[in-house]
C-alpha cells in the first residue's frame, strides 16, 4: 500500500518516518517541492534513458505529482504532449509560476 501511495508522492516516506518518531504530522509539500521533485524525475530519466524515452516515460507521473490542483488541465496536457525536454521544463516552470501561492490541504 505505501508502493501505491508514493507514485507522485515520494514525501510519504519521510511523512512516515517523522508521524512514527514524534506523532506530528508533517505539512503537505508545497507546489515548489512537487515542481521540484517532477524536474528532478525528468532530469534523472533523460540521464538514464536518453531524451526521447526519458521524456515519454516520465509522462506518466505528472498527474500524481500535481493531483488537487484546480483547472490544471493545460498544464498536465502540455507536459504530456511534447516530446522535447525542453518544453515540458518549460511548462513545469510556468506551473511554479501559475500556481505560486496554491496551498495544497
């Protein structure tokens, strides 16, 4: 069941860790951290498997990464729609940009 909770939301495991050491729960990650963590994944992708199949094969996530944000369809769809690195880097910033001050509940 954790397997299934981090797919685009790898802060559960640290969420764990720190509920078990203090009985505190820890706040969501800020939309910075999921950009964040969505570049990094694309970046690490491209380093492994090349651009093309980097970029296809991260597509997947995006929309586990930015689950609960209102009207983020234009986003989601461009990040999943161009095949050039450099596009969806370039969408995952204006969705930094966009949604600056979305408070994740």
């Amino acid at each position: 069941m954790i397997g299934r909770a981090a797919i685009g939301y790898p802060w559960i495991f640290n969420e764990i860790k720190h509920f078990f050491e203090t009985g505190e729960h820890l706040p969501a990650p800020t939309l910075a951290d999921r950009v964040e963590a969505a570049r990094n994944h694309l970046t690490w992708a491209i380093e492994w498997k090349g651009e093309k199949l980097g970029v296809f094969e991260t597509r997947r996530h995006y929309t586990n990464y930015f689950k609960g944000i209102p009207n983020f369809k234009e986003y989601r769809t461009k990040m999943v729609s161009n095949d050039d690195a450099k596009d969806v880097f370039a969408a995952l910033d204006e969705v930094k940009e966009v949604y600056a001050g979305y408070d994740f509940v």
